[in-house]
C-alpha cells in the first residue's frame, strides 16, 4: 500500500499546479458590469471604466494605479461564469477602495495578471486553472463632476 501512496505522490508532482492557470480567456466587460449592477452586487455609486473608454477631462485624480488582484473558486463552475463572477469580486473591492477615498469611479481599468499590462477597449482578462480562476485589475480612484 505504501508503494502506490508514494508512486501517487510522485505522479502528482509531475502534473502542473492544480491551481496553475491554463486556460486563458478575454471577456467583455461591460456585460458582466451590468450583471453585477442588475444583482445588486455594485449599487451604481462608482461608475467603471476600461482604459480609452473613460472622460478625460474635469476629473480629481485621487489615487493611481489601484490594484485588485482576486481569485475565486472555480470548482464546479464553467470557466465563464468563474471569469464573471471573478471579474464581479474585483469590482466590488474596487468600488470599496473607491468610496474609501471618496471617489466616485474607476477610470483607466487594464487587466494587470502577473503585473502585465493588457489593454482593451471592451474586454478583461481571465485566467481558469482546474481549481481558481483569477482577474487581475489596475485602474486610478477619480472624483468625477455630478451630471445634471
């Protein structure tokens, strides 16, 4: 019995991580923005921007470069609904970090994995291993003007 233990054991090692990424995927975002608006998850206090899509003028800059780096579990779920409901846990934090300082978006959104930068007008990124999947997010903390 204590062969096939330590033959397992060594058969394990040579596989990769179990929560080594291995599938990477490109979402878009708006539409999981609006998923998480719809559940209640964000409450619409914090308006989000991917970089190149977001105001560029008459904004107080209160931080730069915000990093919200999460995973999730990603057992029993397809990749795409790991790399939504992933990508809302990192909007959720960042409206956090927002309202902390008083602000009232998140402009300039890059995925940020492994601290690479990757920029895309209407997706993020989303890596899924067998047992996590994780979204990686840089964006700067603005005030911006109230609307009308």
């Amino acid at each position: 019995m204590q062969v096939k233990a330590i033959l397992a054991m060594f058969m394990f090692t040579l596989l990769p991580s179990a929560s080594h990424a291995t599938n990477l995927m490109y979402m878009p975002f708006e539409t999981v923005l609006s998923k998480a608006m719809l559940a209640g998850r964000l409450d619409g206090s914090v308006k989000f921007y991917l970089a190149g899509n977001g105001p560029t003028a008459n904004q107080q800059l209160l931080r730069t470069n915000v990093i919200s780096d999460l995973g999730t579990n990603a057992s029993n779920k397809s990749d795409h609904d790991a790399c939504e409901w992933v990508l809302q846990s990192n909007l959720i934090k960042l409206q956090a970090d927002a309202k902390r300082v008083g602000a009232n978006a998140v402009t300039n959104i890059v995925s940020y994995y492994d601290q690479h930068v990757r920029k895309d007008l209407n997706t993020y990124e989303c890596r899924v291993g067998v047992f996590v999947a994780r979204v990686a997010l840089r964006g700067d903390l603005v005030r911006l003007p109230l609307s009308d």
